[in-house]
C-alpha cells in the first residue's frame, strides 16, 4: 500500500503561482509513475501532469504546457507541481496519484491507470 498526501493548495490570485507538493509513505521502495489531476466543480476529473518514476518521462494536457512544471524527489519520496501564471480555469481540487511502473519512461495519462490516490487539495484562483 502507498499512501499519499497533498498540500500546498489555498486562495490566489490570477497570475500567481503555487507549488503542490505529494507526499509518498508506505511501499515506496517500488518504482511509481506520478500523476497530477484535477476536478473542477461539475466537471471530471482529468489529467493535469505525469511523471515517469525515473524522472526521465513527462506528460502535459495542453492547457497547462508551458504553466504547469511536474518534478519528484525520489530521495523524499515526493512529487511536486509548479504552476505558474494562475487563471481562474485552474480551479480544482487537485489530486495525486501513484502506479507502480516497470518502464522508466511510463507517464500513465487515465484515472483508471493509478491504483493510489490522495485526498485532493483545493486550488481556488480569482480573477
């Protein structure tokens, strides 16, 4: 079992930036793939960022390249997500997600692709 847990998430303003961080305990001595998603209100939840276990491999939905940054630090068994110039359409409850991953270029991009997942943290951004 992998545990996860997010934080970083509050109020800003339009064109701010915040940093998400994921914090992995339990069997993290395994290989995982990374994942960001996000649900707005009324909306699925949809893939935000990926990042192979190794780093190496990375994947972003259009509307955040360029904005979003995903890293890890395996040492810390922590994923981040920089996001930078914040709009109102970035609102969401943002949540990571792990899977245990034998290619070191595996970046899964479906909700179904993850078995662990957070608890989601809250990204509010007003314009």
């Amino acid at each position: 079992q992998v545990q996860l847990v997010e934080s970083g998430g509050g109020l800003v303003q339009a064109g701010a930036s915040l940093r998400l961080s994921c914090a992995a305990s339990g069997r993290t001595g395994y290989r995982y793939a990374m994942g960001w998603f996000r649900q707005a209100p009324g909306k699925e939840r949809k893939v935000v960022a990926a990042i192979s276990w190794s780093g190496d491999s990375t994947y972003y939905a259009d509307s955040v390249k360029g904005r979003f940054t995903i890293s890890r630090d395996n040492a810390k068994n922590t994923v981040y997500l920089q996001m930078n110039s914040l709009s109102p359409e970035d609102t969401a409850v943002y949540y990571c997600a792990s899977e245990y991953s034998g290619s070191a270029y595996y970046t899964p991009r479906e909700e179904y692709q993850y078995t662990y997942w957070g608890q989601g943290t809250q990204v509010t951004v007003s314009s």
